[in-house]
C-alpha cells in the first residue's frame, strides 16, 4: 500500500485517535511536544495496525509486550538497513514510554537497549570532518579511515575511495557481504561484512564526507602519495593494510594462525591444521590451499602467490 495512504488509513483507526486526544490533552501547553509525540505515535499505530495483527482498538490496551515488540521491529529494520544509525528507533521508543506516562503514572518505561536489543550507540559517527589548522579536511583523519576500510574489507585504496558506503552499509547488514568492483576490470566480487566492516564502513561515511571536501589542488596522485605517506608513519602501506585482511580472515577460516604469526615453517604448520581440524595431513594440505584460495577472490586477486607475503614465514 502507498505510504500516504497507510498513513491515512491509519490517522482513522480508533487506536490512533485515542492516542492524539491523550497527547493533545496532556501536552497542550507544549505544541512542539505535541506534534513530535503525535508523529511517534503514528509510527506506533501504522505497525500495530500492519505488522502485529491489528489487535488494539484503544491505547489503554497497549502493554510494555506491545512496546518491546514494537522495539524488536525497529531492530530488524535497523539490522536491515533501513535506518543509518540507532537513534531514530531509540527515539521512537522514547516518544512511545512519553506517550503511556500520560494515561499510567505508574508507567514501568521500556529500555530501547536491555528490552528491545537495540544497540547504545551508532556505528555512524555524528561528528563534523576535522580540519587542520588552514581550515582544510584534515588529510590524516582521511587516512586512517581509508586504512581501516582496507584491513577490514580487503580493498585497495581505490576500491575504498570509489565505494558507495551508504549502499555498502545496507547490502552489509542484510546479506553479510559487500559488493566490490575491482578498480582494474570492473569485476565484481563478494566480501563478507564481519562486524569490524561495519565500523569501518561507518567511519568511512565520515572519510567520505573528507573526501568531497578535499581542495581541488588534490588530483588523486597527489592524494595517494600523500596517505602513502601518512600510512607509512602509522606502520602501514596501503598493501600491508590488506594483509592484515588476509591473515585474519585465514585465522578465522582454518581456526589456527598463519605460519607468519605463529613462527612455524610449512611442514609444521600443515601438521598444527591437521590436528587443529581433525584431518589427515593430506587433507589439512588440501584445505591450506582451498581457504587460500577464496582469500584471494576475497581480495581480488588471481592465484595463491600473492598471499605468500602475508601467510607464510619469511624464510
């Protein structure tokens, strides 16, 4: 059903008219209160009526079950995409325990967090993009943003500079991967988005945000030589940034660590993963290269020889 419409529909049903005579009432020396809990309260009516089986008639049949379920959906659509950050839905839930103190004094209020399993805080941050001392986008706090996508995502730094994060975020919560597209081919590839991606991707938005407001001297050679640079001083490279994608993710595949954490050379190693994963040598050798492997379509590149840098023992 269209939106407008729902909404309509709902304005006429009996649970909503009695909840705005309730608010209009107790708030009627405060029009700004008024207007923002009738508009909560909409939101409330609109899934009771078409999510929860349209069972309430009147507001004074609302139980703190409602309100927790009401809660649970605005998790799901949260974990779905559907809203940025938590606030929104913790503000909902708000409007709603505002709205039954005015019919129950006693009035238990539902916790957004410990009732609803809503997170406490946003992986998005709200803060504006830090400048340096001339007034421009701080080039650093753009570095380490893009570092923090490469390691947690396994991207090259163009891959991060031309990703659509806000697309990346939805895509990452509902399916647990991120489309990539490979900034040589134009292939596309899937990434798994662990809950270190997620954070990445919200402190990228904020990295975006930088980028956009880059002086238009930077052309990207210039960009890119400059966070060289600057993740040079931090330790990094820009492909050192990916290995560390590429040992975790062989860490957390196989359950044991790479020979290059661990100290151990191949012949120990493959005999570690075989008592690890209760196989024969053999097949621990066989499972070694087949998670090599889908590491390296992680990552976007062809054949294993590339993860040798990253996983094995220097010799």
């Amino acid at each position: 059903m269209d939106k407008t419409l729902l909404r309509h529909k709902t304005r006429l049903h009996s649970l909503f008219k009695n909840g705005e005579t309730e608010i209009t009432r107790g708030c009627s020396e405060d029009t700004k209160a008024q207007k923002r809990l009738i508009n909560q309260w909409l939101n409330f009516c609109t899934w009771s009526i078409t999510k929860d089986g349209n069972q309430l008639e009147d507001i004074k049949l609302v139980t703190r079950e409602h309100i927790i379920r009401y809660g649970q959906y605005l998790k799901s659509e949260f974990d779905n995409g559907r809203f940025a950050s938590t606030s929104s839905a913790v503000s909902y839930i708000s409007g709603i325990n505002n709205v039954m103190k005015l019919i129950h004094d006693d009035w238990k209020k539902v916790s957004p967090i410990q009732d609803c399993g809503l997170e406490p805080f946003s992986h998005i941050p709200n803060n504006k993009p830090e400048l340096d001392k001339n007034g421009l986008p701080d080039i650093e706090s753009l570095a380490g943003h893009l570092l923090d996508l490469q390691i947690s995502l396994g991207v090259v730094i163009r891959e991060a500079l031309s990703l659509d994060l806000k697309e990346a975020l939805i895509e990452g919560r509902s399916t647990g991967f991120v489309t990539i597209n490979n900034f040589q081919n134009g292939l596309r590839r899937k990434v798994p988005c662990r809950s270190s991606a997620i954070k990445a991707i919200g402190k990228g938005i904020t990295a975006r945000r930088l980028q956009k407001l880059l002086p238009k001297k930077w052309e990207f050679d210039d960009f890119l030589a400059a966070h060289n640079k600057l993740a040079s001083r931090k330790g990094y490279s820009t492909n050192t940034a990916r290995g560390i994608y590429v040992r975790d993710r062989y860490q957390e595949l196989t359950g044991v660590e790479p020979p290059i954490i661990s100290g151990l050379n191949q012949a120990e190693h493959w005999k570690k993963l075989a008592q690890y994963s209760n196989k024969t040598l053999s097949e621990a050798k066989g499972l070694d290269k087949n998670i090599r492997h889908v590491i390296a379509r992680e990552i976007g590149v062809l054949g294993i020889e590339f993860l040798k840098d990253y996983l094995d023992k220097k010799p």
